[in-house]
C-alpha cells in the first residue's frame, strides 16, 4: 500500500465548461517513516499540464521582444540575434500579437505591438537593426512592457523576452532595481525571460529580473547558441495551458513546515503558500516542501496535509481547483522505510538540495576562497552521483558531471564564463525548465 497516494478531486468554479485539467500529484518522499522518532521529510506538489489537442486552439501570445543594440552587439552577435527573432516570428499565429524594441542608449519601437498577420513587415523591422552607443536595459525592458500593456489580456501569454550582451550602464543597472521592475510587472500579468550573451553581461542582475516576474533565463554563450534558445523559449510561450496558479498547503497540527526547496513561498504558521505563473503543455513543475513530523508509534498513520490548487485554465477560459492530502505510515523497519522510498520524489529533492550546494559554492567563489568553492562543489559531485545511482538518475549522474565541470573551472581566466554557467544552471533547477544550455 503506498500510503503517500491520494484521490485527486478536480471542481471547476464558475462555468460548467467541459475540458481538461491540469493533472496533480502529491506524494511523500517518504510514505514510511522511523516509529518514536521526530524527523525530516518532503512533500512534492506536481503539477503537470494538459496536452492541447489542437495546436490551432492553443493560447494566443503577446509578445515583445527586446534586443540590445549596443556597439559590444555588432558583428556576428547582431546578425545571429536578428536570424534568431526572425525564425521565432514564423512561430507565430494570426491571433498573436508582438512588437520589437532595440535599445543602446535610448530605446525605439521597431514594430509597435501588432498582430502577427504580416510577418514580413515585422521580419523586416529586424533586419534594419545596427548595433551602435551604451546600454540602457532598465529602459528597454520597460518599454517592451508598455507595448505588452496595449494588449494586455489574462487570456493571453503576455511575456517580454530580452536579450542582451553587456552590462546595463544607463538608467537603473542593479540586479535589485531590476528585481523590482520584475515583481511589479508579474503583479500586472506579463513576466520577463532573460537571455545573456557572450561574458559581458551580468548575470546576477538577468536572472533576478527573470525569477522577480516569473520568466525563463538562459545563458548563450555563443551566438550560434541564440537560435537553439529562441526556440526553445517561444515553445515554452506558445504551449501555456494554465495561468495565475496558487498552490496552497495546509499542514496538519503537529507537522511543521520548514522550507520550500527552490522557490520563493510565503510561510506563515501551518499554511504555505507558492504561485507559479505559468504551466506549459506536458510539462511538470512541483513545488517541494520540506516537513519535520513528531515520533509515533509503530503502525501509526498520520496525515500530513491538504493541498489546494487554483489556476487559469487557457483552454476553458475558467479558474479550476484541484484539492489532494497526504499521510504517511511509521513502522520500526528501516528496512521497510528504505524500501518504501518515492524515487522519482527522492530525485527531486536530491537535485534541488545540490542546485542550492552549488550556489554556495559561488558564493565562495565571488568572497575569494577558490579551494573551499572547489571543495564543496567536489563533494557535491559525490552526493549526485551516489545518489544517482542508487536512485537509477541519468538526470542525477548529468548534474554531478557539471559540478565536477564547475569545480575544475574556477581560476580566473575561466571563471567569467563559468560563473554565467553556474547561475544558469541554478536558475533551471530552480524552476524546473528543461531546456539546458550547458
């Protein structure tokens, strides 16, 4: 018997619109438990989206897409980003709306926010772009979001999607002022996702403004890179199936909440609360949140929580719930505690426990202690790969090879490059986004 499983009841609030929802699944790390003994485990909230079965019906897009122009983009850079956006408007259907913005030191309206019914007039608003001047980012995205809001839709995915190769260096340029601009445009709909570069651009500053409005971030390292992820990120844009998802967790007295793994969540006594902004077609995205339980005895059942969804289905137009709980069971058997063990759950934890190893890791890195990064990212390495194989990881074994790459790319003719990796990497394990760069 697996305790951790649970009917999933599914109502729709409103509208009695038939469609699909999304598919919810709560599980426990650990179903089975130590007896008399007060311990750690997790919850894992999975949230997979629905496959639309006519790509034709699919959630129509608002996109703005902001280039940098500055003299550092010229040359190739320039000419890869423009293939890049150009192929990514081909995407695009007769019920999509986009604009193009360029910015160096001001910032014009290429193609003001429009409907994607003439691609080649907006195609050829790519190709006049000339890279010359500074870098007025702050600005640029800030713009890109104003041509959004003439459109602005909560049936629509409204995403602003910005690429950049240097430093921010007119207007606001810090990773919390920009972490600002990132919240307060989440709050009106429209998210942020950040592509960076080439190693001039500062990728403390590109992610934060991506994680603040609940956008993608991903790192290029080369130009030929930029179409692989203009790709990548108009497939994630065009596949939406669910919006203004809340998931709400009641732990039952007696169970404490201790954290949530990866992402921001608000905890307050027995209640946590976690928003994701959006979910895409056949894509999971869980929220994992660690517990502490009290002792009980052998053969006790004890239930842990209830968990609350809410969300915007794109397809029926309406706000559905989802409800699900959770127990576990305590025994004196370790044998029987081990065996009783959720992989698939136990992957998660392991892979989002070591993304957060990694990052301090960096932080030891940037204060000068090279030997205590490489140490500690070593370890981790050995913590992956242990666990991806008692575990059968492929994805596990694939993070330990990366730490191991970090580890042996610290110095300082190699760490500028390295560092926009790490940040990527742990931006992607914290939001679950499948499309690696590394």
């Amino acid at each position: 018997m697996r305790v951790a499983s649970a009917l999933t009841v599914a109502v729709l609030i409103g509208s009695a619109v038939e469609g699909r929802q999304v598919k919810l699944d709560v599980a426990m790390a650990n179903p089975y438990l130590v007896a008399d003994k007060k311990q750690v485990t997790y919850m894992k909230i999975g949230l997979t989206g629905f496959e639309f079965e006519d790509v034709a019906k699919r959630t129509p897009v608002n996109i703005a897409i902001v280039l940098d122009r500055s003299s550092s983009m010229s040359g190739e850079k320039m000419e890869k980003a423009k293939q890049a956006a150009i192929m990514a408007v081909d995407r695009l259907g007769e019920d999509d709306i986009v604009s193009v913005i360029a910015y160096n030191h001001g910032v014009s309206v290429l193609v003001p926010a429009t409907k994607a019914t003439h691609r080649g007039n907006i195609q050829d608003g790519i190709r006049k772009l000339r890279a010359t001047g500074t870098t007025a980012l702050f600005a640029g995205v800030s713009k890109g979001a104003a041509e959004i809001r003439k459109f602005l839709d909560r049936n629509r995915v409204n995403r602003v999607i910005l690429l950049s190769d240097g430093l921010a260096n007119v207007g606001p340029q810090t990773p919390g002022e920009l972490g600002e601009l990132g919240s307060a445009l989440i709050k009106q709909g429209i998210s942020v996702s950040t592509i960076g570069l080439g190693d001039g651009y500062n990728e403390d500053l590109m992610a934060e403004l991506a994680l603040r409005s609940d956008g993608n971030h991903a790192f290029a390292q080369t130009p030929a890179q930029l179409a692989k992820i203009f790709n990548y990120e108009f497939g994630d844009v065009l596949s939406v199936v669910a919006q203004e998802v809340v998931v709400t967790i009641d732990c039952e007295p007696g169970i404490r909440p201790v954290r949530v793994l990866g992402r921001k969540a608000d905890i307050s006594g027995q209640r946590v609360v976690a928003t994701l902004n959006q979910l895409y077609s056949r894509q999971e995205k869980f929220v994992l949140l660690e517990v502490e339980t009290p002792p009980r005895p052998h053969n006790d059942v004890l239930d842990i929580g209830k968990v609350e969804i809410t969300y915007a289905n794109m397809e029926t137009k309406t706000t559905d719930e989802l409800t699900s709980a959770v127990a576990v069971r305590f025994t004196k058997s370790e044998e029987e505690v081990a065996l009783q063990v959720d992989r698939l759950v136990m992957v998660s934890c392991v892979g989002l426990i070591a993304a957060d190893r990694n990052k301090r890791a960096l932080a030891l890195r940037d204060q000068g202690d090279v030997e205590a990064a490489r140490r500690m990212l070593i370890s981790n390495g050995e913590y992956l790969s242990v666990n991806a194989s008692s575990l059968e990881s492929p994805d596990l074994d694939q993070q330990a090879g990366w730490n191991n790459d970090d580890a042996i790319n610290l110095d300082a003719g190699k760490w500028k490059i390295q560092r926009k990796k790490m940040r990527a990497y742990q931006y992607e394990m914290d939001n679950q986004l499948m499309n690696s760069s590394r």
